[in-house]
C-alpha cells in the first residue's frame, strides 16, 4: 500500500494521520493533473457552510420485530397489517455511487436577497429547471396535511436548547431512574419546518418533490456543478 501511494508522491506515514486523509490527498492530487482549479471559499461561504454542519440522526425506529405477530403502525390503524417476512439490508460501494455525482465546483458566489419570499419562489422554479446549483439558506416547512406522511423521521435537522418544559415527563422519570442529567448544550432535533437553514441542492430538490414548502430565501451559495470524481471511480 505504501508504495501505491509512493508512486504517486503521497507519504502515507507523514502526509496525512488516516487512510481517509491519505485518499483526500490521492484524489486532490488526481483531480488537479486533470485539469481542475482549486479555490478556497470566501469567510462568509465558509461560516455558512461549517455552521451547517450539525450531525445526523441515529433512530431506531422498532427495536423488535417478528413475522407473523408484530402490527405495523398500530399507534395508527385500528385495523393494521401483520407483519409476514423480515429482510435484512446491507447497503454497500455508498461512497462511490455520490461520488459519481455533480458536487460544487469553481469559485463560489454569494448572494444576499432583499425580497426573501420572492426569491423562494424563484429558487423553486430554478430547481425544477434545474438551473441553479449549490447550497441555498432557507425557511422550510412541511404542510399540515402531509405531516402523517412524515410522522416516524421528521426531514429537518438542526441543532437548538430545549427548554425544560418541553422534555416529556417519562423522559425526566428514566433519566432520574437512570442517574442522568440534562446537558445545557445544544440537542439534535428532527422537526418540520426550519428557519435559516443551509441545504444543499440535491437535498432541496427531494424535500420539494415531497411536498416540503420553500417560503423564504436569505442567501445562496451558487457553484458550478461538474462530476470532478468520475474519474477515481472509473
């Protein structure tokens, strides 16, 4: 493995501290003898992006299941379906499909919107023309009558400080039965709707196929989208 990376001027032992970062800098190096510019994005893109950065959920949704006895959504069905097979999924060569994938190339620009419910309207046109490309800071909801729809995974991710009164009492009753304590920090949530918040295009383009609702715009990232990484996966 060493000399794979030796070949191509990479020292595994002194130019990166993980196998992740040695292959960052196999496929910045590669991309670059292909022809790529690189740029380093202004402050304001760079706060707007590393301010998005908040995590992911981590849910199980039934910890048990059995063919043949378990309901599927009793909490909502007075008449549910049992459940008749389990199948296990492994899902495999993830990196590679996005990878494949128009990512945010070029020098980016970063524009400010006046009129922030006009300039939704015109992002949601852009994104069914599929004209603009990058990562857009907006207010998003899902509308009432699709919430049941959205019931077991809310879409929207961000972090905020939860009050007191709005943690449920069985939750106080098992982190006192448990010797646990509320941290002060910011917590995780999962909800549906979101203010000022940076989505990338592609994840934009799945909430309005599904109903979300786009109805203010503050600011945008806009990149050229090109496929930089098809080459590593080939």
């Amino acid at each position: 493995m060493r000399a794979f990376y030796t070949e191509r001027g990479i020292d595994i032992l002194k130019d990166a501290v993980s196998l992740p970062g040695v292959s960052m800098h196999y496929l910045l190096r590669g991309t670059v003898e292909r022809g790529a510019e690189m740029y380093s994005p202004s402050k304001e893109a760079y706060d707007m992006l590393k301010n998005a950065m908040v995590g992911g959920p981590s849910i199980v949704f039934n910890c048990y299941h059995e063919a043949g006895v378990t309901q599927i959504r009793p909490h909502r069905f007075t008449k549910t379906k049992t459940c008749q097979r389990i199948f296990g999924y492994d899902g495999n060569t993830l990196y590679p499909s996005t990878m494949m994938r128009e990512m945010p190339c070029g020098k980016e620009e970063v524009m400010h919107f006046k009129n922030p419910r006009r300039a939704a309207i015109d992002l949601v046109n852009a994104l069914k023309n599929k004209t603009w490309f990058g990562f857009a800071e907006v207010d998003i909801e899902i509308p009432q009558n699709l919430w049941m729809k959205f019931e077991e995974m809310p879409p929207f991710f961000y972090t905020a400080q939860i009050p007191n009164e709005a943690v449920p009492e069985h939750v106080k009753e098992y982190m006192a039965s448990s010797g646990r304590k509320r941290g002060e920090g910011k917590k995780l949530v999962g909800a549906l709707s979101a203010q000022k918040l940076l989505l990338y295009e592609p994840l934009l383009q799945w909430y309005v196929s599904h109903g979300a609702q786009i109805t203010a715009v503050y600011r945008t990232i806009n990149y050229q989208a090109t496929k930089a990484l098809k080459w590593f996966v080939d």
